[in-house]
C-alpha cells in the first residue's frame, strides 16, 4: 500500500512539473501568417510550392511571420533546429541581415522586435541545389522564439526573458510541388485552418478541386488531398493541401 501511495505522489508531482513547464511558455510573440492569423504553438507548417526570386535563386519559401501579441514593444530571437536538408541551403533573414545555414544544426537571428501588434516577415526560405528531381526532398526545420528584454545604451544589448512558441516548419519540393505565378506571396497565400481552406492577402476568388477535378466547398473538408486555386487579376497561385 506504501508502495502504491508513493506511486500515485510521484504521479501527481510529475503531471503538476509537466504543467508548470507548459505554463511557462512565453506567449508575447507568436508564429503567424501575412494577415496576422496567429499560428497555435507546437504546430506543423507544411509547404509544397516554389518560386524564383528577384535574384534569380529558385526557393521553397515558407511566408511565415511573428507577431508581437502584448500592448508594449517587445523584442526577440529566433533558432533555427535544421533537422533534415537533403541538399541546398536554408536561408533566414530576420529581422533585415539574410545568412545561410548550408548544413544541418542550429543557427541563430539577430535580435529583433517592433511595437505592439506589429507583424515582422521571417523571411526563411529552403533553397534546393537545383531545379528538377535531383533536388527533391524535404527541408525540415524547427523554429522557436526567444523573449529578449532590451537595454539602453548604444548599441543596445539585450536579456532572455523566455522561451516562446515553437513550430516546426517542412518545405517540400517533389514531383507535386506547384508553383507560384505572378503573385506576391509575401501578401497572398492559401492556408489550411483547422479542416477549411483560406486566402490571405489580396485576391478575387479561391477555388477548391478535388484530385479528380471535381469543384468542392472550401470549408468542413474531409481527410484528403485537395488542389486549391486563388485568382488575383491576370496572376494566380495554385497549391495543393494536404487535409488530415
């Protein structure tokens, strides 16, 4: 019986210890989308679609964003656990200073922040060695935040506060990777919530196909594959959801 009550203390202390380390994460900065949709901590990013930027460097772009959610400035630092990179690079930029993580490990952004609301372009991108069957593969890639305080002085220093939101994100480019077509994906995106698909950003209409082409509603969807088409003006952006 002593055996057993001392069973059920440990029990009880290990589940109060695990709350309290759930309880300890801290929310002022969240991972979210261009329009400021907060993305739920410990979640999982997916992307499929690519393009060529305005340096010609061909990309699996992830348009994710932080979001500052306190009513003051507020600062952080964002790591980057690269898990898995078949080839290529992975490129983060944030807040302004873009540098290039060429193997798998854990890099660090410069110290960033902004006021109270604000949304800042992580600006993170995997960048295949090639374009073609070569280089298919998936980047994943664990991305946590980091709380800063700042202090005065010049140049500013800073402290760690602590630990925020973490998500993993995975770009994938293989054989159903689509490709972006004339829209500024850094405004528009088609994204998956909960089991609907939205748009964000600027546009005129999104359409939701099954594989077999057939026209479905955008919300309620069931577990599946779905090929979903936004129209802005002469410009368009295909991209396949994955629902689960």
């Amino acid at each position: 019986m002593k055996l057993l009550k001392s069973l059920i203390i440990a029990l009880v202390a290990s589940c109060a210890s695990f709350t309290a380390m759930a309880q300890d994460v801290d929310n002022s900065w969240s991972f979210c989308y261009s329009d400021g949709t907060l993305i739920p901590n410990g979640s999982t990013v997916t992307t499929n679609f690519y393009k060529v930027s305005e340096f010609d460097e061909f990309m699996i772009p992830t348009h994710l964003y932080v979001k500052n959610t306190t009513d003051a400035a507020a600062y952080l630092k964002i790591t980057y656990n690269v898990r898995e990179m078949p080839n290529g690079a992975f490129k983060y930029c944030f807040p302004g200073t873009c540098q290039v993580a060429n193997t798998t490990g854990l890099f660090t952004s410069q110290n960033g922040g902004g006021p109270a609301g604000s949304v800042h372009d992580t600006q993170t991108e995997w960048l295949p060695a090639s374009q073609g069957a070569a280089s298919y593969g998936t980047c994943s890639v664990l991305a946590s935040i980091t709380v800063l305080s700042i202090n005065s002085g010049f140049p500013p220093t800073y402290d760690v506060i602590g630990q925020g939101h973490s998500i993993t994100i995975n770009m994938v480019y293989d054989a159903s990777s689509t490709a972006i077509n004339g829209l500024n994906g850094d405004k528009a995106d088609i994204i998956l919530d909960g089991n609907s698909i939205r748009g964000i950003g600027s546009f005129e209409s999104l359409t939701v196909f099954t594989l077999d082409g057939k026209m479905v509603s955008e919300d309620n969807l069931k577990t599946g594959v779905y090929v979903a088409r936004m129209i802005a003006g002469k410009n368009s952006l295909v991209k396949k959801i994955y629902v689960k």
